[in-house]
C-alpha cells in the first residue's frame, strides 16, 4: 500500500476564514476529510499535518522521510523564500508534488517564485481545494507505476 504525507504551511489552518474569495470557503478539517477518502478510495495510506512553524514541517519530513513514498505540500508563504523546507524535501529523496489553493502566478509578483518546485515532481496552482485531490491521484498513480 502507498503511503502519502500531505503538508500545509503557515497560515492554512485558517481556511474558510482566511480571504475565502481567494483560497475558498472550505476549512482544512473538511478539505483533510476530502483526501482521507480519496486515499480510500485510492488504497493509499494517507497522514495530513499543518504546521505554522517551519521548524515543525522540517521535523515532520525528516521523521516521515523513510515510512511515506511521497509527499504532497502546500507550503503557504515558505514557498516563495524557505530554502530549509526545499532542503528537507531534496533529502527526503522522495517524489513531491507542491499545491497552491489560489493561481500564484496571478497575483502579486513575489508568489510567481517557488523555490520548492524545482524539486518537485510538479505542481499544481489555482484549483482550490481540488488541487489536493488531483495530486493525490497523480501522486499515486506515479507510484504505482513505477513498481
Ligand atoms: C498559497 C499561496 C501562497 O502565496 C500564500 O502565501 C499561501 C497560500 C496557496 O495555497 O494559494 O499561504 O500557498
């Protein structure tokens, strides 16, 4: 069985409330439930964690490093500027997928850089809530297919 550890930064754990006209009126509770039974439904193990703290996340991807076989993370603002979450992913030697709510590339200039992408193995931006989902299924599917 796939075992997939999904991620959200800063600031994610105030969905629904936070700006809902950009990230959707959903809270992460209900947006976590959506993939625990996609995962389900995939036959994938799957764990959610949110952290504010960028040491918190790094501790998590180090601890769950050897026991997942991908990764799914929005990394909320450390996207743009967090070099120490980009390297805790690189070690983690595992395949990454990066998810945004909102269409970065649409709005305000410094959310047009990741400098987590460039080691992911893609990235979804600007379909809300769905975006987990789809990388869920694309994550796994990758897995699948490489066994
Ligand atoms: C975000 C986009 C980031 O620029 C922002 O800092 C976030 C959320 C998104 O999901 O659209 O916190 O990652």
């Amino acid at each position: 069985m796939v075992a997939i550890l999904v991620l959200n930064g800063p600031n994610l754990n105030t969905l629904g409330k936070r700006e809902p006209g950009v990230y959707g009126t959903l809270t992460l509770d209900m947006i976590n439930e959506r993939i625990y039974a996609r995962g389900e439904a995939l036959g994938a193990t799957v764990e959610c964690f949110q952290s504010n703290h960028e040491g918190a996340l790094i501790d998590c991807i180090q601890q769950h490093a050897e026991q997942v076989d991908g990764i799914i993370i929005n990394p909320g603002a450390f996207t743009h500027y967090s070099y120490a979450i980009r390297d805790a992913l690189a070690a983690a030697k595992l395949p990454i997928i990066e998810v945004h709510l909102s269409n970065v590339y649409a709005r305000e200039a410094f959310r047009h850089h990741s400098v987590i992408a460039p080691i992911c193995l893609g990235q979804i931006a600007g379909l809300g809530w769905r975006g987990y989902l789809l990388a869920l299924e694309a994550l796994v599917a990758d897995l699948q297919e490489d066994k």
